[in-house]
C-alpha cells in the first residue's frame, strides 16, 4: 500500500481488519483469496483505486452493497473519512464483521470514521433509510441494471452509483444505461484501468441520481436479479 496516500492509523485499520478476514475465512467463507499479498493487492488495492468516483461526491454517508468481507466499503470508509454502511444479504457475514468494527473502533476512537455492518437485502434498507447515501458503491456483486435498480432508492438526489468491474463489458453498460432511464438515473463516467503488478483489466462505471424513478421502488427483494428491467 505504500503508493497509496493514507496515514499510519489508517494503514494499521486497514491491515489488522484484512488479517481478521482471513483468520474468520476458516469458519465463514469471507474471500476466495487466502495469500496475503494477494488479499491486499485485490481486496485493499483494488478497492481504493475507486477513491477518485467518491471524492467526487456530495459529502454524506457512504453504502457499500454486497459487501463480504467489507470490500470495497471498509478502505473507502479509511481513505474518504466518510460515515459508511457495509450490507450483505448473509447476515452471519455481517456479523463477524461487526465483531471486528466493534472492538477496533473502541480502540481508534474517534479518529476512524463511524463503520456499520448490516446484514439485510438492498431493497429492506431501502424501505428502512430511503434516499439516505450520499454515494453508493458496489464490487463483483450483481449485473448494473440489478445495481442501478438496487441503488437508485437509496440514493440522495446527485448521489452517485460507483460500480467497480472487470473488464469493460459494452453489453452490460447498454443495459445499465436503459435501465437508468427507466430509475430516474444516467451514465455519469467510465473509466478503465489495470491493477497494479498482475495487470488485470478493471473498469469503473458511475451512475448518478438525477430525478425521481418512473416506477415504485424498491421492488420485492431478488427482482432486481431476477427480472432486470433491462
């Protein structure tokens, strides 16, 4: 992490929090990647090359979908200083990451942002804290027009969807854009990239929140999934 621009706390956070996902990784499967150097070059690295969508934001607090282990959620929390949500469907993953938030935030006091582990769907907190986010983001989790759908009643007006993927696929970023017309949303930025050291194709699609949606949302939980609007 030495090219990326954090202070020593935040550095020390973003360690221990990997070397308990990988310690948790035996009773509840966290990530697929169990080397260390390679956890934090996809799993910490790879999550704050999306620093520069979210700086870009309006100030407010931050919803990371689908989280796991808290990819992307945690880093972004650390490097932006914003107050941040982490979901996950799968609320025994929720809760071991709670543990460690818990008990490394009474320790860091005040000076790591304030860090949440929900174990609930997208669309219940939805119904629970509609239009709260300032931004969203969202890695590896669901197709962009589950994504949009699933962020646009959680989004402020302005707020954006940050969705980190693989390879640019032009495919799904058409579908993104047609549904996004149906959601009140539009395709604000694309950038793509390659991770440091292996090289691998990354790509970054951004949707921002600019009117109210056409249709009542959200849906019944997994439709988003199932039955994507485009």
């Amino acid at each position: 992490m030495s090219d990326i621009d954090l202070d020593k706390e935040g550095v020390s956070f973003l360690e221990s929090h990997l070397a308990y996902v990988l310690e948790a990784n035996d009773a509840v499967r966290l990530t697929a990647i169990v080397e260390r150097e390679e956890a934090e070059r996809l799993h910490i690295i790879d999550s704050l090359l999306a620093l520069p969508e979210l700086v870009v934001a309006p100030s407010g607090p931050l919803l990371d979908i689908g989280s796991g282990g808290g990819y992307p959620g945690i880093p972004l929390a650390i490097a932006s200083g914003r107050e941040t949500d982490i979901l996950d469907s799968v609320q025994k993953k929720a809760r071991i990451i709670q543990i460690f938030l818990s008990e490394k935030q009474k320790e860091h006091d005040e000076s790591i942002p304030h860090i949440q582990s929900l174990g609930l769907r997208a669309e219940e907190l939805a119904l629970e804290r509609p239009a709260y986010y300032a931004a969203v983001v969202a890695r590896a989790v669901a197709s962009l027009p589950a994504l949009v759908e699933l962020a646009t009643p959680l989004l402020r007006m302005g707020g954006p969807l940050i969705a980190l993927k693989g390879r640019r696929d032009a495919e799904e970023v058409e579908r993104g854009v047609k549904a996004a017309q149906k959601l009140g949303m539009q395709l604000k930025s694309e950038r793509q990239y390659l991770l440091p050291v292996g090289g691998e194709k990354r790509s970054i699609v951004v949707f921002e929140r600019i009117a109210t949606a056409e249709r009542e949302l959200p849906r019944r939980p997994g439709k988003a999934q199932s039955r994507p609007l485009a």
